[in-house]
C-alpha cells in the first residue's frame, strides 16, 4: 500500500499504538479520503504529535450508550489508520486534513496516560496492505442498478463519466464512505472481511433504505 510518501507492506512498517480520533458516524476505508475540520485543542495536540512523528491517526466510531473506563465512550472493536496527506491552518485556531486510508486495524487495548487524546494498541488487518486484488468478484452491474436506483428516488445526479472510469475497488470504497447511513450500517461496511462481501453490504444495507423510505424497493429497483 502507497499512501502519501509512504510504503506500508509489512508488520514492522506500522505502529504498535496509535492516536485515535472516536467519530460517530465517520467510515474511512483502505485507499479512500476522510477530510476533517479539527478545532478540539486535544485533537489539536493529537494532530500536532501525529505531524511531527509517522502522521498515523486511526479512525474508530464510539459505541452509542456504551460508557468505558472513565466515563470515556467504549470504542468499536474496528477502526481504520489514516496517514495526513493534507493539512492547513485557518488562522482561527483550526486545522482542515485529509486522511488517506492504510488499512483497518483491531483495538487490542487503551494505552496511554499524560496526554489528552486516547491511544490504543492495534493488530492491523494485514491483508489490506496486499496487492492482491479481488475487484473482479464485485457484482459491478447489480451495485450500480441499485446506486441509480437510490440517486432516482431522492432526486439526486451522480457524475456518472467518473463513475463509469472508477475501478470496482475505488467505487464500492466511495460509495460506503459517502453513503448516508447510520454509525451501525458504517461499521458493517467497514468490517466486511473483503470487497465484495462489501459490495453486497452496501447492496443490502440500501435496498432497506429505500425500502423503508419509499415503500416497494421492488418497484424501485426495477
């Protein structure tokens, strides 16, 4: 995996722990672009300890209802390492980012003490890292019909000659990470063991939107 001015192939290229940014309802994948607008002062000083060492954040969404160990929000067991590839300061006292998705990891524990973000120790899914390409096992067809479908029933335009030029990888990633859906749709899309159980995901998890949003998803995706 290539991201940035950095090559991440193997075990020894990523972090034993790592920052994490909790964020309801925010899906970073592998490859994809996850823009932030920062302003907290401590995820200030996590962006600022991120920049000036290997400038990996991981990305990982609060459990709702679930409090953990000092009243902190319990952290959802899978997250994604994002490196910066972007970064600008407003003259307000924000930051506006963009992560550029490595690879999703498992949360092993919460380390850290002395500083005010959290930080937890990772085990990254290695098999992100690979190049070994499972794009052609994605139903591209049946994806696209219901993606049609739903930009159709909520008056919305797609640029479809950049839709027509993405590669199946590129397309199932940006549609999950744009999708409108709630945090525990987010999470089943980002622990999809693979890109076409992902696709599939996506698949589902929209025909039950329009579903449920307009009646008959049969009529709809005729």
């Amino acid at each position: 995996m290539h991201v940035g001015n950095a090559r991440y192939v193997k075990r020894e290229d990523l972090p034993e722990a790592v920052p994490v940014f909790p964020l309801t309802g925010a899906l970073l994948l592998p490859g994809g672009q996850l823009p932030l607008n920062v302003f907290e002062p401590r995820y200030l000083a996590m962006f600022d300890a991120a920049l000036a060492g290997d400038r990996l954040i991981g990305i990982v969404q609060p459990v709702l209802g679930e409090a953990g160990e000092g009243m902190r929000p319990a952290l959802s067991s899978v997250g994604c390492l994002g490196r910066i590839t972007s970064f600008a300061e407003t003259g307000d006292g924000r930051y506006i980012t963009s992560l550029s998705g490595v690879c999703r990891f498992r949360v092993m524990e919460e380390v850290g003490e002395g500083h005010p973000y959290r930080t937890v120790k990772i085990m990254p899914f290695m098999s992100d890292l690979s190049a070994e390409d499972d794009e052609a096992a994605v139903d591209r067809q049946e994806l696209l019909r219901v993606f049609k479908a739903y930009l159709e029933a909520n008056k919305l335009e797609a640029d479809w000659e950049s839709v027509e030029r993405a590669g199946n990888r590129t397309l199932v990633n940006s549609l999950s990470m744009m999708s409108p859906f709630g945090p525990a749709e987010k999470q089943a899309l980002l622990e999809a063991p693979d890109l076409k159980t992902r696709a599939e995901t996506l698949i589902a998890i929209t025909e039950i939107q329009l579903a449920r949003d307009f009646g008959d998803s049969d009529t709809i995706l005729q």
